[in-house]
C-alpha cells in the first residue's frame, strides 16, 4: 500500500473511531476490550510494551503543581508532527474516569488519543504536544490543536482544579508562549464537531476562571509597605508560596501558632474567606509569601 492510501485510511479512522469513541464508546468499550484480549492471546496481534517515556517537563510539572504526579502513559494512535501551527486547546470530557480513558487510548481498536488527561490524583500523558492527537475527529482541527480530557465522572472540584493548575503551570507557559486565557483560542470539543462533549463541564466558567488566575499570577506586585524587618504569627494555617498568588508552588505549611519574620506586604490574589477577604500578601523573610488573612503581623 503506498502512503497516500495508508493516509487515507487514517484519515478515515479518526474521523469515525472518533465519532464511535465519543457517541457510544463506553457501551462498546468492553466487547472491543475482550476482542483484543483474544488477538493477544492467540498470537495474532502483536504488541510492544509502551515505553515509559518522559516528557521533557515531567520533571518540571511534578514540582511546580505540587499536587498530583504527571505520568506519561502514551497512546497508540497519534501522527508524529503537526501540518499546522498549534494556537488551539481543545477542552474534552472523558465520559468516565482516567483509568478508563487511559486503558481506551492504548486499546488497538479505539482509533483515538488525546495530548493528556486529568484525574483526580494523577494527570496522564499520552502524546507530546509536538505531535498530533486523534482527538476532535476533523483532522484539520487535530493538526493545529493540543487536546485535553478532563474527567467527568466523577466531574469533582479536585479534578476541575488539577486541569487549572495543569493548563496555567505546564501546558499554556510551555506550548502556547504563556498566552492569556479566553475563549477565542481555548475551545470545546462540541465547537469543533457536533457532539455534548464536554458533557458536565462549564467552559465559559472554567476559562473565565482560567483568567483570572492568570492574570494574578501576572499582575505587578505592588509594594505596600517594606519594613527592615518585622515579626508576624499566625493564627490559622496557611500555605507559604513562591508568589503571592493560589497558582504558584506550594513549599510548606505554616500552622497556628508559629512565628516567623517577614520583609514586607504586596498586592497580589484576592482572597475571599466566608465573604471577607483581600488581596494583601505578605513577603517573608526568606522571599517567599502568605496570604495576610491568616496571620497577625506586628506592623
């Protein structure tokens, strides 16, 4: 067969595995699952063992989120490459779980991939964001997009916070030149290709909160005050970040009690606490910061 046709019928593939996939995957997940597993068995279909490859940021992701570990999982189908500028991210729903999902993309018979996917522990990934996913069933929307799924059943806070932090540390700083969120590039699955993906997800609130998230973590730090020194204590728990926002790097936990020593305060997230709150951070000692609301400083 010569490459025009082997192009063809991938072509085909993602076109309609996509389709298959989204529609009514979770009914015929099992029968394609034992399928394979008898291909597997009698010898017919031969598999290699994924490599565990490592994302250039694996390394990079684990420490900035803080959260949940990165694993890369890959995925059988996907084209090495893209024809096209990458400026889109697709937002999907998993229309289940990520063990579920994860197990689907290295099935032999789904004809579909995505570039990663969030879960409630763990985040996923499957193709690098060089190449191209399977994922939107219109290949002209693959090659220009990176694709995420996102899981939504359970759809939990946890889950929506982990993509947040996922999208705003790792894939939008690294792959889409640190661009602002906003919904002229940041897109559902259902505005590519008919279809109530992502079913359960709010994409107007979650790229709205996208923005603003990033828009702190962008906003000049204003001086508020800058003592030589000055002695503060806490009286309730609180994180102790690498910039005075709730997406940067979690370092230690300050509990009710402790004393510390601190340099100044800045402008920087607001932060609402049973409808009270600020935008006042405090820049410790040792250049790191807390938010005000959960400490006493001397001044």
């Amino acid at each position: 067969m010569d490459g025009q046709y082997l192009y063809d019928i991938a072509y085909v593939a993602t076109e309609q595995g996509t389709k298959i996939t989204r529609e009514y995957g979770r009914d015929i997940q099992l029968f394609f699952y034992l399928l394979s597993t008898l291909f597997l068995i009698h010898g017919r279909h031969k598999t290699r063992t994924a490599q565990r490859e490592e994302s250039g940021l694996t390394k990079q992701i684990i420490k900035s989120l803080n959260m949940v570990p990165i694993i890369w999982k890959g995925a059988r189908y996907k084209t090495t490459g893209r024809s096209a500028p990458l400026d889109t991210l697709v937002i999907h729903g998993m229309g289940g779980n990520l063990s579920g999902t994860t197990s689907w993309f290295q099935n032999p018979f789904s004809l579909v991939s995505a570039h990663a996917g969030v879960g409630e522990n763990e985040i996923h990934e499957y193709v690098k964001a060089s190449d191209t996913a399977w994922a939107t069933g219109v290949w002209s929307w693959n090659v220009r997009s990176y694709n995420l799924e996102i899981q939504n059943s359970p759809l939990t806070s946890a889950v929506l916070e982990n993509a947040k932090w996922y999208l705003l540390t790792v894939v939008i700083p690294t792959h889409f030149a640190d661009r602002r969120p906003d919904r002229s590039w940041i897109l559902p699955h259902k505005q590519v290709k008919p279809t109530q993906c992502p079913k359960g997800i709010d994409i107007d609130s979650f790229v709205e909160d996208l923005g603003r998230r990033w828009d702190d973590m962008h906003r000049e730090q204003v001086v508020i005050n800058v003592p030589v020194k000055a002695e503060g204590k806490v009286h309730t728990a609180v994180k102790v970040r690498t910039a005075p926002n709730t997406t940067s790097q979690i370092l230690r936990t300050m509990k009710k009690g402790d004393g510390f020593w601190y340099l100044g305060k800045v402008e920087g997230e607001n932060i609402v606490v049973n409808n009270i709150g600020n935008n006042i951070w405090v820049h410790l000692e040792d250049g790191n910061y807390c938010w005000s609301g959960c400490v006493k400083l001397s001044n």
